[in-house]
C-alpha cells in the first residue's frame, strides 16, 4: 500500500502530499535519503515475508485438501532469520550514524540566533547583530482560526503557517540556534530544514541548519505546549547576502528609532 | 479406602457449590472466571467511552478550521482518550483474558491469590470513576497529554490531583494483578507442566507480569514528583528550583517503553495460541518464541530515550539508543517468522479468531516497519511528535493490541458461553474493523511526513484532504464496533458448543466442558494427555 502511495506521489498535487520533503539543507537531503533508504528495505522485507505468508495461505488451507505437516522447529531457520537483519540493521546503522554526528556538529556558525519559547510565540534574538523580535500567528490566522469563525479558511493564506515577524538568514550561512524556553516545553521545527530541537526552561539546546536554496520555509511547535500549541508557526525566510545585511540594517535601524521613540 | 476419603470430602467441599445469587457473586468474587469476565466487560465499556472521544477527535479534524470543540477542550479528548485506551481498555482486556485463560491452561483450579484478584478489579472502577470525574471540574479535565510532561502538566486545574490519584490506583491494580499472574504460574502449573511445556500465552502474561512490576512503581514515583512539585514546594522537575524537566520524561520513559510491551506481549500470546490452531499445526519454534518475548522484554528497558531524541541529549547517548532500539527488530523479526513458519504447509481455515489473527500479523509488522524507521535518529527528528508517530503506535497498537484482544474474544468465547457465536457477524465485524482502520490510519503517515504534527486541534489547508479520508476511517472503525456487541448480545443462541470447539485446539482449556464450569481443575490434570494430538 505505501509503494502504491509512492507511485501516486509522482503525479499528486501538493495537497496530497505523501512523502517527507527533501529540504533545502545538505543534511535534510542526508536525513531525506536515510528515510527513503530503510524504507525500501522496509519494503524489501515486506515483499519477502508477506510474500511467503500469502502463497501459504492460498496454498495450504484445508479447503484445497491440504495436510498439516509435522514439523515444529528448524535451528537452521532461527539462525538464518536471526542473523539476516541484524546485517540489514547494520547496514542501515552506519550511514544513520554518520548523519547524527553532523547534526550534532554546531561549531563555527556564521549567525547565532537565540529563541526563545513562550505560550504561544516565538522570541529571536540575533546575538551579533542585536537585534530581537517576537514572531507571532499572523493576523489573518488569528482571525480564521476562532471556532465557528465563520470565515472560510481555505481563503486565508497560509492559514496557521504564516506569522507576523519571520526569521530572516541568509543563503548558505550556518545558522546556529539557540532554544530554551519560558514556560512549558516547546518545540522548534521546520520540515525543509530537517531540524527539530525542543524549547526546555532552564537549558540551552543547541541546533545548527545551513540552507541552500532562497524561499520561504515554514514549520510549527511541536512539543504540546498548552491550549494554543497549534498556533505558533515558525517562518524562516532565506533570501540572498546582500538582502539579509539590508534586512539587518533595517532592523537595526527600526528598533533604534523604536527605542528612542520610548 | 483413601480415594473414597478424598472423594467425599471432595464432595463436600465443591458439590452445588454455585455463585451467590445477584450482586454480591460479582461485588464479593473470587472466582477467577466471574472476575475475568467483569475485567473484559469494564475493558469493553472504557473502549466505547475511550473511543467515543476519538470520535470527537477525528470530527474536529475532518475539515480545516475550528468547528466543534475549543482547543483545551480539544486537548482534554487527546489526553484522556490515551489514559483511557491504554490502562482502561487494552490492559485490563489482557488481565480479563489472564485471569479467565490462564488457570484453565495450566491446570489450576483458580488464580493462587483470589481475595487480591477481587480487589485489583475493583479498583479499577473507581480509578476510571475518578479520572473521567475531571471532565467535570473546573479548569477541565487533564490536558497535557497522557506523557504528562511537566511544567506544562502542572497547568492543569483541579483535576491535577485527581489524575495523579487515579494514575496511583490504576498501578496498584496492575501490580496486584500482575503479581496473582506469576505466583499462580510459578506454584499452580499441572504437575507435568514444565516451564519450556507452557503454552505461549501464560508465557508471554509471565514475563507480561514482570515488566509490570518492575516499571508501575516508577511511573508511582514520577506521578508522586509531580505531585510534591504541584503541592508541596519541592522543584524536581522544575528549572527555577533547581530542577530538571528533562528528568521526568526519562523517568516517565523508563516506565513508558516497557509499558508499549506490556500492551503488545500477551497480544503475541493470544495469536500463538489462535495460529496454530487454525493451521492444523504445532507452534513453531516454540522455545525460540520464549527466548525473543524475553529478549524483547529486557530490551524494552534499555530504549527509553528513542522517545526523546528531540530533548537535546549528549550524542554518544543518542547513538546507544538507536543502536539499542534497532536491535528489537531482531526478537520481534524472530516472532514474525515464526509465525509464518507456523502457517507454512498447514491446513488452514479462516474462521473469525484466525482472521483477526492474519490482520494481526499483516499491520502490526507495517507498524513494525515505521517502528524501525522511528529508530533511525536523523529520521526521527522529522518524524517526531507529527502524525507519522500517531500511525505507527495506533498500527501496533489498534490492529495490533486489541485486534489480538479481538482474536483471543472470539476464539474463547464459545468455552465461555458454551455456544458458538453468529460467525457470520464475527466475519463481518473482522472486514469492517479491519478496512476502517487502515483508511483510518494509514494516511496519518502521509500527513505526518507532509509536515502536521500530533496534538493539534486545527491545521493548515494542505492537510485537509488525508485528514477527512482518515476521519471518514474513524467513524467507520467506531461503527463497525457495534457488531462486536451484537455478536457478544446473540453469543447463547448459537450452537451448543463442543469441549474442544475447535477442530486443531491443542491444550487444557479444551479439556474442561463449555461452558467451563464454575470449578474446574479441582484435582491437577495431566497436561500431556492435552497436547496429544500434537504430539
């Protein structure tokens, strides 16, 4: 059923989307390609077994005149069946292996952004370049997502997905993200960045992503976080170098006026 | 001169020795066959309640936007369905099936601690009375996830204390229960049944019965935390006071995976005893079967922290538990096979128990499947707290679980009424439940990967389509449920059921009459002359 599934994602439109995306990162491309790999030896091992379980029992079913046989144990049979998948397994243990140590690898990142949870939006703070933010559901979400509302969501862009302030970084720099929290455990994840760390009060977790490609990424907290948990949506947008440093100024230069303006 | 002796007195003792009539038989019984049966009636009762709050779940999550409920009510129905579902229906129906099954398998003529076995039922009840009371206070029943990760779980308003309260009872049930399990197993066997001689069922309850007694006293104690914490100043779990809320979901997971076997152990009991039956054919690998159930057990207690690959643990940490975690494909692989091999040139029928058997062995190994990819750390962090997950432990555990439980009602129902039950509708109850749940579950992978995760009470326009196939699913699911009281409400008017209903049943509880009388096994059979047939 899950080949017929990947058949069809060929020609789906995204609202039917069937497989995890590829992401924007060389690690979500490793992580992506982890995931296709153990399940086509899923699939693989899925074909045998069932495979002998179906001719058997089409075949020996007393309804076609079969007789049981005797036989009850076979040493060579637990031996080959034991020690089969524990060679699948390591083979699928190594390359998973490798990527995990980068994924843990946050040394020498270009930007370090500090977020910090809160029930129910995000706070970033970029460490170098001070500048900091509450990022927020956008306003039209809010809206839409009141029950009974009576506004057709289908209608909202980006309906929970969207938010009032994004995170901007730029292309091909590796970012380094600091996540703690301020209440509850949150969690930070962004399916194209293949990056999913929890927000715990009182620690520090640290994560690092490195995008590849401008756009516009989006993700939610994963970690229940309370009665909101599903309206705080995190967006990252990636643009060009020289688009970033002209946000940075921007900003920089906003929440200036903004203090003297207090 | 001595076995007239023995038989008068025998006389005395147990002739027109019936129940009590009305409600004290049930409210005062120590008869392991009343209390098993009250035990799967309750497990029924909490999985209609358990899963008319999946209803509310999937019907708020048939089309985008918020229809029906408000978010913390949303939050509640996730919380409690889990509670319910796992201590209230799928643990007690093993217990149920324990009690009624395992003395007529061994031979024994009642559980070995019957004034217990009466209590660890009765509390249940009130647990549940309890638990389901919180719906009805102020600030909401339990909200934050059956997993009651604090800080957030200390949020919750007057129910905090009564869920600890009920958690603590439900523990005690088990482990007075699972502590009867073993003493009668280890004590009460008909003489000439050796250990390696049981049948994979009191097997798979004896080891079932360890696990609980080792991890429901530290769930105990991690429930106790929260409540100092709550109550009584004390700050174990939290930062401000020194604490560590990364220290509750280690304590929580060291109960928590072991529990995932609590729930799935005796399930692989129930489909050994059922598979062979209806293949005409001896289990195979019998021995090697007792060795992967304890080798899964061992395991389960070593792969905690696959639950939280996400907290941000020391990576040589991360690397033991995937290692470890991956390794439960082995035993659980060896099972599988096992199975099959028992199938293999046999002389198969397929009548309702054996149906749900196949489903069984088909959808708990596709819930295998996304078990191991779960394993696999870097995956992991994609796959973590979406939908992904939410399919995978409901393929292990609803075609899993409690179509085992399912498989073992039907298979023993006809020793416990003495009539054979409407096959017809069993046949029906099998292909609706088992068509239902897959359209129930099996897009939730699909939404998983494309990016939604679990515990959301709304959700971007992009999920929408998989999120009503999966909700027609539900409802369907949920229906088709109905036909499995229809067939319990018509269960007497079939056929007047033979002693060994079955064509190929094997063992000692096909020896006694069905109905199983009140007593049975006053005296300890031979266990051998049961496995004849097979031999």
């Amino acid at each position: 059923m899950s080949l017929l599934g990947l058949l069809l994602a060929s020609t789906a439109s995204a609202d039917w989307a069937l497989n995890m995306p590829r992401g924007v990162t060389d690690l979500s491309a490793e992580t992506y390609g982890l995931h296709m790999m153990v399940f086509w030896w899923c699939v693989a091992i899925g074909v045998v077994v069932f495979g002998v379980m179906i001719i058997s029992l089409f075949m020996h079913r007393k309804s076609k005149g079969a007789e049981p046989a005797s036989f009850s144990h076979s040493t060579v049979a637990e031996v080959l069946w034991t020690a089969i998948p524990v060679v699948i397994l390591l083979i699928m243990a190594v390359p998973a292996a490798e990527t995990m140590v980068k994924l843990e690898d946050t040394r020498d990142p270009d930007i370090s952004i500090v977020a910090t949870a809160y029930q129910w939006k995000w706070h970033y703070e970029y460490q170098d370049e001070g500048i900091d933010f509450y990022s927020s559901l956008a306003r039209p979400s809010v809206e839409a997502r009141r029950k009974q509302s009576g506004v057709d969501v289908s209608t909202v862009e980006n309906y929970l997905l969207d938010v009032d302030r994004p995170v901007v970084v730029p292309k091909g720099a590796k970012v380094r993200l600091l996540l703690t929290s301020n209440d509850v455990i949150h969690s930070w994840w962004v399916p194209e960045l293949a990056i999913k760390k929890d927000a715990i009060p009182g620690i520090v977790n640290e994560t690092w992503f490195k995008p590849n490609e401008v756009g516009t990424y989006r993700g939610q907290c994963t970690e229940l976080c309370g009665k909101d948990h599903g309206y705080m949506p995190i967006v990252v947008e990636v643009v060009e170098p020289a688009a970033y440093q002209a946000w940075v100024d921007a900003r920089k230069d906003g929440d200036a006026k903004f203090a003297s303006a207090q | 001169m001595t076995t007239a002796v023995a038989d008068a007195h025998a006389a005395e003792d147990h002739d027109d020795h019936g129940p009590t009539k009305g409600y004290k038989r049930w409210l005062f019984s120590t008869n392991h066959k009343d209390i098993g049966t009250m035990y799967l009636i309750f497990s029924l009762v909490m999985f209609f309640v358990g899963g008319a709050m999946a209803m509310v779940i999937r019907s708020e999550l048939a089309v985008p936007g918020l229809q029906f409920v408000h978010p913390e009510f949303f939050n509640s129905m996730t919380t409690m369905h889990a509670l319910i579902m796992v201590f209230g229906a799928v643990m007690p129906a093993f217990v149920g099936l324990a009690n009624w099954m395992i003395p007529l398998m061994i031979g024994a003529p009642d559980m070995a601690l019957p004034r217990m076995n009466n209590w660890s039922f009765w509390i249940l009840p009130v647990a549940f009375g309890i638990l389901l009371s919180t719906l009805l206070m102020p600030g909401g029943a339990p909200a934050g996830g059956w997993t009651m990760y604090p800080p957030l779980i200390l949020q919750t308003g007057d129910a905090f204390p009564f869920l600890i309260f009920s958690v603590h009872l439900m523990g005690i049930s088990s482990i007075m229960g699972s502590i009867n399990v073993i003493v009668t197993i280890i004590n009460m066997r008909a003489p000439d049944m050796t250990l390696l001689k049981m049948p994979m069922f009191v097997w798979t309850w004896l080891i079932t019965a360890y696990l609980l007694i080792a991890v429901m006293p530290v769930l105990a104690g991690a429930v106790t935390m929260l409540l100092t914490d709550q109550f009584f100043g004390t700050s174990f779990f939290l930062a401000a006071g020194g604490g560590d809320p990364v220290m509750f979901q280690h304590i929580f997971w060291f109960f928590g995976h072991p529990e995932v076997y609590i729930m799935i152990l005796p399930a692989f009991g129930v489909v050994s005893e059922i598979i062979p039956t209806f293949s005409r054919k001896k289990l195979f690998g019998h021995d090697s079967m007792v060795y992967a159930a304890s080798c899964i057990a061992f395991l389960s207690f070593i792969v905690w922290a696959h639950h939280m690959f996400t907290v941000g643990m020391p990576l040589t940490g991360q690397l033991f538990f995937m290692f470890a975690t991956m390794l439960i494909a082995v035993p659980t692989g060896v099972k599988i096979f096992n199975w099959v091999a028992t199938m293999w040139r046999g002389a198969m029928t397929f009548e309702t128990p054996m149906l749900f058997s196949l489903a069984f062995v088909f959808l708990f190994t596709i819930g295998g499947f996304s078990g191991l990819m779960l394993a696999i750390q870097p995956a992991d962090v994609q796959y973590h707290d979406t939908y992904f997950v939410v399919a995978h432990f409901h393929y292990v555990l609803v075609p899993g679980s409690v179509f085992a439980i399912m498989a073992g009602a039907y298979y023993w129902l006809p020793k416990w009424t003495g009539h054979m039950y409407n096959e017809k509708l069993g046949k029906l109850h099998f292909w609706a439940s088992t068509i239902f749940v897959n359209i129930t579950f099996f897009p939730q992978h699909f939404l998983g990967l494309a990016g939604m995760p679990r515990r959301i009470p709304d959700y971007s326009v992009q999920f929408a389509d998989f999120n009503l196939v999966s909700s027609i699913g539900a409802i369907g699911f949920g229906l088709s449920q109905l036909l499995f009281v229809a067939v319990l409400l018509t269960a007497k008017r079939g056929e007047k059921a033979t002693d060994r209903v079955w064509e190929g049943s094997h063992g000692l509880e096909w020896t006694v009459p069905s109905p199983a009388p009140w007593h049975t096994f006053t005296t300890p059979p031979k266990a051998r002359i049961a496995n004849e047939s097979f031999e």
